[in-house]
C-alpha cells in the first residue's frame, strides 16, 4: 500500500473512531443524567445497550480501532460493519427521526449516531478499504447479527420493562405487526448487503 494511502487510511479510521467514542460517551453521559436519579448504573447501563445504534456504533469504534493499529479488517468483517451501520442510519432516518425532536447536547449526540459515524465508515469503505473479497453467500452467516440482536432486544425488553424501539414492541402493536416489522427489517439487511456486494465488485473492478 502507498504511503500516502496508509496514512489516509489511518487518519480516517482515527476520525471514525473517535467521532463513535465522543456520541457514545455523550450519549451515555446524557441517559445517566436524565434517568440516572431513578434508575442505579446496571439498569440504566442495561438500557443503553439495548440499542442496536449503540451497539452498532461502538463496533464501528472498536472496528476503526483495530484498523488504527495497523491491523486489517476481513472483508466480510468490514462489510458486515459498514451494513449494520447503514441499516442504523437508514432505519433512524425512514422510521425513527420524526417521533422526537432533539435539542442542545442530545441533538449532537444524535446527529453523531445517526448520521456522522454511518457516512463517515460507509465512506471509507467505499473509498479507503480494500475490495473483491466479498461473497454473497456470506448473508447466511451475516444475518445472525441482526438476528442475535433480536433476540437481545427481546430479552432486554423482558428485564426492563419497555422495548428499545417501538417497531419491536409486542405489547403495544400487537404479534402480527411485530412479525412484518421484523421481516421488513431482515428485508432491509438482505438488500443492504446485497448492494455492498454490487459495491464490492464494482471497487475491485
């Protein structure tokens, strides 16, 4: 690898880093503040971890990391980190962003999960990280991302009390609705990969 591209490479991953690091943290910051009088550190940690935002955000961190290191990333793995990201963006912008309005340091926050950390990672993937190694078959295995947080979702809502987002909230919109909503979003990472690979072809090419 170039030189300069090596630095580029690092530079960015840094970038990307530390913008999850800060959202993360300031996220957290402002839970603590806002219900951490009524709620003790475990629960309200358990809260926090119960996004698939903050858990998709933070392996982006942990991801940019390891790449700051000097270490690469598979490509399934790069790939699978920039799909969960997208999804985060995607699905907040589509679904999640009119249901509150944001003000002051929840608004900074917001926009650095939502929309800073994906277009930042999804930009240096396409431009910055290798490609050609991606196989589509490689949904089968991907897929159980979203389909372990599911799960965790599910479990989390049980210990708490109240569902992360409301598209998974089986109390309040019935079984049937749940259903679809979890095929439209298991929908969402089956095309979301299914272009990543398109990109992938189209880099190495």
């Amino acid at each position: 690898m170039p030189a300069a591209r090596f630095f580029l490479l690092r530079g960015w991953a840094l970038l990307t880093a530390l913008a999850a690091a800060a959202s993360l943290l300031l996220q957290f910051a402002l839970l603590m503040r806002d219900v951490g009088a009524s709620l003790s550190l475990g629960v309200a940690s358990l809260r926090f971890f119960s996004y698939f935002t903050i858990l998709s955000n933070l392996a982006v961190c942990l991801g940019c990391a390891w790449l700051c290191s000097g270490r690469a990333l598979r490509p399934t793995v790069a790939a699978t980190l920039a799909l969960c990201i997208g999804v985060t963006g995607m699905i907040y912008l589509l679904a999640l962003q009119g249901l509150w309005q944001p003000t002051g340091l929840q608004w900074w926050a917001d926009v650095g999960l939502h929309y800073v950390v994906p277009l930042l990672y999804l930009a240096g993937w396409t431009g910055l990280l290798p490609h050609g190694g991606l196989r589509w078959h490689a949904l089968g295995a991907v897929l159980l991302v979203p389909l372990g947080y599911l799960a965790w979702a599910m479990l989390t809502t049980s210990w708490l009390g109240s569902a992360p987002y409301p598209f998974l909230d089986v109390q309040q919109i019935g079984a049937r609705a749940f259903g679809l909503n979890v095929l439209r979003v298991g929908g969402v990472f089956v095309l979301g990969w299914t272009l990543l690979w398109a990109m992938d072809g189209w880099r190495r090419r």
